[in-house]
C-alpha cells in the first residue's frame, strides 16, 4: 500500500441518504477518519425525501479503498448504491481508438478516399517514395514498441499486461504533441525477433519508441534498429529519463551555485535509465571521475568481477578511477548529487548527512523513491521524485512528446547527443531566474509550453546536423 492517498488509488461511491441537515458532513467525516482524501461530490438526484450523491476519493491501496466503503456502510440511514474504481472505470475498453479524418457519405466520397482514386496515390507514392510522408499517416505516426520485460515498477508483466501503458503512452504523444501513436506489444523476448518485426512493420511509421524493455538487451536492439532503419528509434526509458534528469539537474545546480564538471554523482541503478543518464550527464559536461554507480551487485569498478556486461564495462572504464568498493550507502558520501533509478527504500537520513553541503537528492523510484521527501528534506537543499504528489516530478512525459515532435518534423533519420542536451537546455530555461526555487526546478508536465519548446530545440539542431 502506498505511504499516503494518491489518484493512482481513486473510487466513487454512490450513497443514498434521507434529505436531512448533516448527512453530507457525516459522510465526508467518515472518509477522512477512515484516511481518505475527499474529491468531487456531485448530485444524482434529489428530491423532498431523499438525495443520491456521487462521492469522489483518494485511498492509499485497494484495501485502503474496502476499508472507506465499510466506514461509510456504518452510517445509520446510508444506503451505498455503487463502488466504482475509476481507474479501471477510464480503462474500461481501451483508452485510445483510431477516428477517420474525411467523412464517406456518398459515393463520390468513397471514390476519392479508396477505389479509384486511391490508385493515382498509391502510383505517385510508388514512383516518389518520399511522398509516403505527404500522403499518408506516415509523416506522424509512431509506433510504442514493447514485449513487457520491464513494465514501469512492476518488472516483467509481459505483452498483454503491457497493454494498458502503451495505450496510455499513446494518449500523451497525441495530447501534448498532436502525435498519432499505436502500441505494438510483442510476444516475444528475442532480440533477434524483436529487431525483425519492427523492421518489417517500419514503412508505416515515421518513428520507433521503445519501451519497457529489460537491460542489457533493451541496448542491443536499439543499436541494432539504429543501425537498420532510416527512421529515428528513441527508447524513452533511456533517452527520456535522461533528459528530464539534466534539465533538472541544470536548474537545482544553480540554486546550489555549483559547477556541473565539478560536482561528485552516486548513481543507484544500471539498467536502461542509469546507464543513459551517466552517458548524457558526461557528454553535458560531467566529469566522469567523479561519477561512481552502484546496482545490485554493489558499486560498478573495473574489474569487478559479478553482474557486468559489456556497457557496465563500458562505464566502468571512464568513471570510479579509484575503484571505490561497496554499496550506495557507500557511494553517497560526500557526494553532491545523488541519482536514484533503481528500488524504493534504499537510503536513510543518515546517508544523506553524509553528503557534501547542500547535497541534491534525485529519488526516482516508483511509487515508492530511494528515499521518501519527507526523510531526505531536512537534510538536502533539492528534493526531487518520479511521483506527481510531491514537488519537482522528473517524469518522462517531459520530454518524449516534443522530442518526437522536433524529430518528425524535422524528418531526420538519426537522434543525436546534441539534440538530447538542446532539449534539456530548452526544459530547463521555461523557468525563469526569478521563478526558480528548492520546490520548483522542472516545469510540470500539464505545462504547455513545454512540448513546443522542446520540439523547437530538437528540431534546431537536427536541421543544423542533417
């Protein structure tokens, strides 16, 4: 059960009650004695005798939502008429659907989007290939590819369970950045598979984004989609994750007044996120001495001899040059940033008194960080999670909407280092000097300047590269 409530654990109930002073009050007292946060209460209907409500609230757990309902069953003269989960509610059939842009009412209409006229496109299409983005879908439509090895927090779930985040994944490229994108779940776990069917299926699409793939081999097939298709791959595990953490990490450094190239980083975490994090930091300027990373086997050095592959290898080569051993606990001393993209609970206040003045905590764990904001504030200047209840939400939907926006169009085949640091630059500078705080580094991700912006950034550079 999560530490307190949270939308991610929302119901409605539908109450009946007699039509007297006070019954509403004692509804709502039951809620937040039972640890619920209330939300909406609408009216269903009323009349002289009774009243039918719909009562919104937040829970802390599934269990946590049981236990509200039987709190409010034990009001005399309540009547609970229906408990709805709205999370499964808005999931209910799917969340996203495919709408036809030209209405077909006639057969003039049916001749001009199919049989015969469609034949003088496909013809032209066929004579001019680059046309395909000009007429047809192409031009702005991606594909969410996953097999479900490493599903958000939950760890391989596997195609079908899959399912429910790409088709979120999908609603967001279209609602920030007008992008059609279609989830493309894949039963299989061979990398050698997977690199086939998205090259076979790529003619329709202007993009790839990869997701929700298991380290090492989400690496292994991006470098070889990379390699193989004349359309940008962007595995937003990786590439996103990194470029929120640099723009957030741009903005707390200068409220601590210290220097990217001269700053000590612990890193909890070599999977996809860890790795593509360390690799962006240093190509922005981070001196990757100072950089030590630690995963489940303890901290990464060369040499190591347990839990290494060839790009913990890669990393081990160019940072920890003193080959500091242990555990996080371990790499965070005297650090000034810490990184957290691995499991919840791993740190304590005492490992944050250990870090060097003024230390910034980045705790990206979900739902539940390296260490909680309420344990690490009083000891660091700049707090910062994955989750939207606290300040400072590093989250991916930052960045992936405009980054494929700037992509498409621009029309480029190659996503480079140059237009991952553009867009952290452009993330970071929405906040102006006099706006910036310990509270307030990232734009929220309801921010509507932030896709354009983005994708502006992105799209500079790769017109100035391409």
């Amino acid at each position: 059960m999560d530490t307190k409530p949270t939308a991610g654990y929302s119901a409605t109930v539908r109450i009946e009650y007699p039509n007297t002073v006070g019954m509403l009050g004692k509804v709502t007292s039951a809620i937040g004695m039972a640890g619920g946060d209330l939300g909406s209460i609408d009216i269903v209907s009323i009349d002289r005798n009774l009243i039918t409500r719909d009562i919104n609230f937040y829970a802390a757990g599934t269990e946590h939502i049981h236990q509200i309902v039987k709190e409010i069953k034990k009001i005399p003269h309540i009547t609970i008429k229906q408990v709805t989960d709205r999370i499964f509610a808005v999931h209910h059939g799917g969340k996203i659907e495919t709408k036809i842009k030209y209405p077909i009412n006639n057969r003039d209409d049916l001749s001009l989007v199919y049989t015969p006229g469609v034949a003088r496109v496909c013809r032209e299409i066929h004579e001019n290939p680059k046309h395909v983005y000009n007429y047809t879908i192409k031009g702005n439509t991606i594909a969410i590819v996953t097999d479900g090895t490493a599903v958000l927090g939950l760890g391989e779930m596997g195609p079908l369970a899959a399912l429910p985040v790409m088709e979120g994944k999908a609603m967001l490229f279209k609602e920030f950045a007008g992008i059609n994108a279609f989830p493309i779940c894949l039963d299989t776990k061979d990398p050698d598979e997977i690199v086939s069917i998205v090259k076979n299926i790529s003619p329709v699409f202007g993009g790839i984004n990869l997701e929700d793939i298991s380290a090492p081999r989400c690496f292994e097939i991006e470098e070889r989609l990379r390699e193989g298709l004349d359309i940008p791959v962007f595995h937003d595990d990786q590439h996103g994750t990194a470029v929120v953490v640099l723009a957030a990490l741009y903005n707390a450094l200068k409220i601590v007044k210290k220097d990217l190239g001269e700053i000590k980083i612990a890193v909890s975490g070599a999977g996809a996120a860890g790795i593509a994090c360390v690799k962006l930091l240093i190509s922005a300027g981070a001196n990757p001495k100072k950089i030590i990373i630690a995963d489940n086997w303890g901290i990464i050095y060369e040499g190591r001899p347990d839990g290494m592959d060839k790009y913990k290898q890669e990393l081990a080569a160019i940072t920890n040059p003193k080959k500091v051993t242990g555990t996080i606990h371990d790499a965070v001393e005297g650090a000034d940033v810490f990184l957290g993209v691995s499991v919840g609970g791993l740190l304590t206040r005492k490992d944050i008194i250990k870090m060097a003045k003024n230390p910034i905590v980045f705790a990206l764990a979900n739902p539940v960080p390296e260490i909680s904001p309420e344990e690490a504030q009083p000891y660091a200047r700049v707090v910062a999670t994955g989750r939207s209840d606290y300040p400072n939400q590093i989250n991916n939907v930052l960045c992936f909407p405009g980054f494929f926006r700037g992509l498409l169009n621009a029309r480029v085949r190659r996503i480079t280092r140059g237009m991952e640091i553009a867009a952290a630059q452009a993330l970071a500078s929405l906040i102006k000097p006099d706006e910036l705080n310990e509270d307030y580094i990232i734009p929220s991700v309801l921010d509507r300047r932030v896709q354009l912006a983005v994708a502006r950034a992105v799209e500079r550079v790769a017109r100035e590269e391409w």
